[in-house]
C-alpha cells in the first residue's frame, strides 16, 4: 500500500542493522542493508566505503524506495504483502521477491509485478499466501552459497534469518489483519472526519425542515 512504505521500511532497517563488511558475505561491505555496489551505481564509481558509512537519511530512504519498494509495486500491493515481497528483494534481490509471491499467489513466476500478479494479490487469503512465500524463500536460503567461494551461506546466516523472515511473517500477517481506516478529505483536520461525516447526515435530514 503506498501508505505502508515507512512502516514496512522500519521493519526493513530493524533488520539490517549498521555497518558491516563481512568477508563471508556475498554484499560486501554494507551500511543499513545498502551494498557499496548498490551505493556506487546510485552516487557514482568512485564512491567510497567511508562515504558508505556516512550515508544520509534522504539517500537511504531514496534507494530503498526506488531499488526495492518500487521494484516489487509495494504502493499497490495489500497492506502485508507489500511488507513480504519488499524485505525478500531487499534480502534476496527484487526478481526473486517478486517471484516467491507470484509462486504463492498461483500466478506465473516471471519476477516482474504486474496486473495478474496485483489482481491475484487482491483476491487472495494474505495469511496463505505469506506462509507459502515464507517457505519458498527458507528453502532457497538454507542452499544459498556464496558466489565466489561456494560456501553454503546458512550456517552463518541461517540464524538470523531465520528469526527475520519469522518477524517478517508476524508483521506481514498483523498488517493483513489490521482494518483498513478510510481516508478522509485532505482538508479535514486529523480526527474529525467522523465529525464531518455526522454533521452532512444532520444536515441532510434536517436542513430541509421549517
């Protein structure tokens, strides 16, 4: 939902924590989940792992949307599923985010969110289809291996995913669950859009007597 961008963000960072640069991790080295692979195609070639380190607020929350949010059409998702495609590309790549949802919602696995995919996503039970995402992307991350040494990546990682894709999957569903509050009228000033709602039908019953 285009509303959830910051709720599902802070879930994101939560994760993801500071600075790291871990010889065992295919990233490199990496600043609130941003890549310096990542950082230097949006800065530049020449951008350093200082700079990295000194990444601004704005920078960060422009990759993110751009990179990953967008990426995965987290604005028209449903609230809950907007959270589990976007962590997974964050995570794992965005093609492969897309298709762990698009394999749970039964439609064709290509990693490019469109219309069938935002139709299905719409009409399906979220509680089902997180589960089902969750365990395409466990069973892909315990034979993850690193792309230089061939290493399986799950003993050093498997536990902390483990306890991110569980928190991703209590969030998601509590988000799913949550009712979905109407949006009033821009120029109503926050918290009387019931009042407005109940003087119209005042009005529209009384006005007209003498």
């Amino acid at each position: 939902m285009k509303t959830n961008f910051e709720r599902c963000l802070a879930q994101v960072l939560g994760h993801e924590g500071g600075w790291a640069d871990n010889p065992k991790d295919p990233g490199g080295a990496t600043m609130k989940g941003v890549t310096l692979a990542t950082f230097r195609a949006w800065k530049g070639s020449a951008a350093t792992k200082a700079q990295l380190r000194a990444i601004s607020d704005a920078d960060l929350r422009a990759i993110y949307r751009r990179n990953y949010w967008d990426a995965v059409s987290g604005d028209d998702l449903p609230a809950g599923l907007d959270l589990l495609a976007f962590d997974a590309a964050v995570n794992s790549g965005p093609s492969r985010g897309a298709k762990w949802l698009q394999t749970a919602l039964g439609v064709s696995a290509d990693g490019k969110i469109g219309p069938a995919t935002l139709a299905a996503a719409q009409k399906a039970h979220p509680e089902a289809v997180i589960d089902r995402a969750i365990a395409a992307r466990v069973s892909f991350l315990r034979t993850a291996r690193h792309k230089g040494t061939g290493a399986l990546l799950w003993p050093t990682f498997g536990k902390g995913w483990t306890a991110r894709v569980e928190s991703v999957r209590e969030e998601a569903i509590a988000m799913a669950k949550a009712p979905r509050i109407p949006v009033t009228d821009a120029t109503t000033a926050p918290g009387q859009g019931w009042l407005a709602t109940l003087l119209a039908l005042l009005q529209s019953i009384f006005g007209g007597r003498k």
